[in-house]
C-alpha cells in the first residue's frame, strides 16, 4: 500500500559521466525510476554537458551528466473518503471522470483534498507505484480546473503500457474547449514547441528551444465573440491547449493564466473538457474508448453564449 507523499526540500547534485554511447538519456540516470528522471529532465534539474536535454537524447561517451536531485522529506498522505466518478475499473486500472476544481495530485498548498486522495481510499492503496509515493497510480493529468477523463493505473505493469502508449502517440485524447474570439479556420494544427516561459518560470509558453508540441482544432460552433472547438493531443505538454489558443490569439475562456483577467461569464476557471479518452487495455490489448458528457459549468457558458 502506497501510504505517504514526499516534496521538495533540499537538493543533492550527482554527477555521471557516460563511458557507454547510445542509450537514451532518461534510462541512463540510476537509482530512480523512468518517469521521476524524465520529470527531472523536463524541469531542468538534470542537464548533460551543463545544458538542458530532452529525454530522448541519446547519449554519448564522455557525456557530463549532471543529477540536480530533490531531496524529499515524508508527508503522511492520508486516503480520504471524497466522492469521484468512476467511468469504468477493473483489476488493471480504472478511468474516472474528475470535475473542474479538483488537484489531481498532492503538491505545495494541496496537501489534501486531492484526486490522489481519493484515488487511496477508493483502490485502498491497490496503485502503481512507478509514478513515486506522490502520484500513485497517476499516468497523465490534467489542470485542477479542467475537468474531464483521466486513467488511472492500479499495476505497474498497466503503468508501463498505458505511459508506453502515450510516448507512442497512440492514446486518443480529445478535450472540447470554448476560446476567446472567432476561429477562421474550421479546422487546423498548431505545431509550436512549448517550454517555460522565459521570466514567468510558473508559466509556459510557445519558445525556439521548447519540447514539440502538437495540438489538432477543429471548430464545433460559433457564438457572438467567442468559439467552441474540439482539440486533438498529438503530444502532451504542460498547459498545452491553453498555450497553443492563446499563442493563436484565442484564448480560453476562463483561462486565468493564459487568458484575459476580464471573466465577464463568472468562470471559476477554464472552459477546458477532456471529453474522448482511447486506449489498449493493458492486459486484455482491446481498444477501448470513453467519453464525459460536458459538465454543469460548461453547458451553463454554452446557454449563456447561446442567448446573446
């Protein structure tokens, strides 16, 4: 049973240098799992030659690696009887359908309270450890005030297969969002690296040096002002959706971030829904597609748009 949390409290440097050319560098830090050291690569806390990388960057002899490792300290991570809907489970995973205002995982100022939370006492502990004692079972998120489907993996082995299946591409993710402005284009596909943003490091932004990104859009309706548009992840980037729409010169509504400090529609945040989940199940290798009818919050805009 997964039972604490750890955060950051004082970081610890190891240095690695590369005797052995050709493998990636994400399998060639030691002592963590895969997916803690490609968080580390993408937050900048592991670099080679004194330069950010990219996860898959093959290594080669001579190669300086530089480890910048968080030491953690042990938070109790309580399970906590908070009511989440459950899509559909079985022994392997299970998807769930979060609302809007909900954290997906415990981190600073969001201790309790969180998807994780819930996902302890709901699975009583049954989770897959690959992603650390701070994100349980967690193979992708999405923003606290976006809602919508999310998997969750209960084995490691699920793990492996449904983060496989993402670095591959093959995950369908299909998020409907409402943007500030009139999209021209019916359809399109915003290809534009993201990264952090070169002052405001809690943000992201489109940058020459960012990770790719791709993102699909196709227009669902118009309203006086404002567009409905369905968006397809090629790739999966922190805030990528609300960084591309914005990066467009539309951005979501709500958005408190990315968007206007204008919220004439009283938004607690972004009109942002992860609607269409597919994937193979792990063990069964059947495809299996899911979908969340729009929320409360989200139908509300749309009548709102509809009347003017």
């Amino acid at each position: 049973m997964i039972g604490n949390l750890k955060t950051e409290k004082k970081d610890k440097m190891r240095e690695i240098i590369i005797s052995v050319a050709g493998e990636r560098l994400d399998r060639s830090v030691d002592g963590m799992s895969r997916s803690q050291v490609q968080r580390l690569i993408k937050s900048g806390n592991i670099t080679v030659n004194g330069a950010p990388s990219d996860t898959g960057y093959r290594v080669k002899v001579g190669d300086v690696i530089m480890v910048d490792e968080p030491e953690m300290r042990s938070i109790d991570a309580a399970p906590e009887d908070i009511p989440i809907d459950v899509v559909y489970e079985d022994e392997h995973l299970l998807v769930v359908n979060k609302e809007q205002g909900m954290v997906v995982h415990p981190g600073a100022g969001n201790w309790t309270g969180t998807l994780v939370n819930a996902l302890l006492h709901h699975c009583a502990g049954s989770l897959s450890g690959i992603g650390g004692a701070e994100r349980p079972g967690i193979v992708h998120r999405i923003d606290k005030d976006t809602s919508g489907l999310l998997v969750i993996a209960k084995t490691d082995l699920a793990h492996q297969s449904l983060s496989e299946q993402i670095g591959e591409k093959s995950v369908k993710r299909e998020y409907v969002c409402v943007v500030n402005g009139q999209v021209p284009d019916r359809r399109g596909r915003v290809d534009a690296p993201i990264g952090r943003h070169p002052s405001a490091r809690t943000k992201m932004a489109v940058v020459a040096d960012g990770r790719n990104a791709v993102t699909h859009f196709e227009v669902l309706e118009y309203f006086d002002g404002a567009t409905m548009l369905k968006c397809r992840l090629e790739t999966g980037r922190t805030h990528q959706i609300r960084v591309h729409m914005a990066y467009m010169g539309y951005p979501v509504l709500g958005d408190p971030v990315y968007g206007s400090r204008q919220n004439p529609y009283r938004l607690a945040g972004q009109a942002l829904h992860a609607q269409t989940l597919g994937f193979v199940h792990p063990a069964t290798k059947e495809y299996m597609e899911f979908s969340a009818p729009l929320p409360g919050y989200f139908e509300g805009l749309l009548e709102q748009l509809r009347s003017e």
